[in-house]
C-alpha cells in the first residue's frame, strides 16, 4: 500500500503522522511539504518514508524510524536537520539502502558526509 499527501507544488498542512495502525500492509508514504516536526506513530511494515519539506530538526526528531525495521529508502531533505548525532540513528535500521540530507544544514558539519555516511551505514 502506497500513502501520499503530497501534491504537486502544494503544501499540506499535516504537523504530525498519526492514525497509521489500521494500515497493516503499508510499504510507503509520502508526507513532504508538510509541517512535520517529529517522526513518530510508523508502522513496522514501512519500507520507503518520503518527508521532505518538513520541520524536522534534531536526531530526536527521527528516532521514530526506530519502529520500521524494514525501512530501506529514507528522504529527509531539505528539512532543517543539524546535529551530526542523526548518522547514530540512521546507523540502527538495519535494511537502510538510501537515504537523502541534501538541502540540510548537518551536510555542511560532517566532513566528507558521503563517505562517512556510507561507511556507518554499511549493513
């Protein structure tokens, strides 16, 4: 099952993910362009979560992706995250193929960030 609130050129007006539990065979959700604050309430079964365009700002924002291990495809751009301590809870999902940070002021605070990223995040 596929979610998306995304519409072209629009923006939504959702700050919080909730009311997913019903959606016991979700695979991927789009909640970009959003006034998302924190990642929380995912379900188990997300492989793939789209939320650019968000408010997201610290690693404790993300620490709801801690509930989808079988997340592999992950786009946190163009949000406001900072804190390099976002790679320590990227590095727990064990199935993490992809992820994006671009348009993020933490890129610019990791030296070499591509390389680092892919050696800490090598499962």
């Amino acid at each position: 099952a596929v979610v998306s609130t995304q519409s072209t050129g629009q923006q939504n007006l959702l700050s919080r993910i909730e009311n997913l539990e019903p959606l016991v065979q979700l695979h991927t959700l789009n909640v970009s362009n959003n006034y998302i604050s924190k990642i929380e309430n995912m379900v188990g079964t997300l492989h793939t979560l789209q939320i650019a365009k968000n408010r997201l700002q610290s690693s404790d924002a993300l620490d709801g992706l801690l509930g989808c291990p079988k997340i592999s495809v992950v786009d946190l751009s163009n949000n406001n995250l900072e804190d390099p301590v976002i790679i320590d809870v990227l590095e727990k999902l064990p199935e993490l193929a992809v992820v994006n940070l671009m348009g993020n002021p933490v890129i610019k605070k990791i030296k070499n960030y591509r390389k680092i990223l892919t050696v800490r995040l090598a499962n």
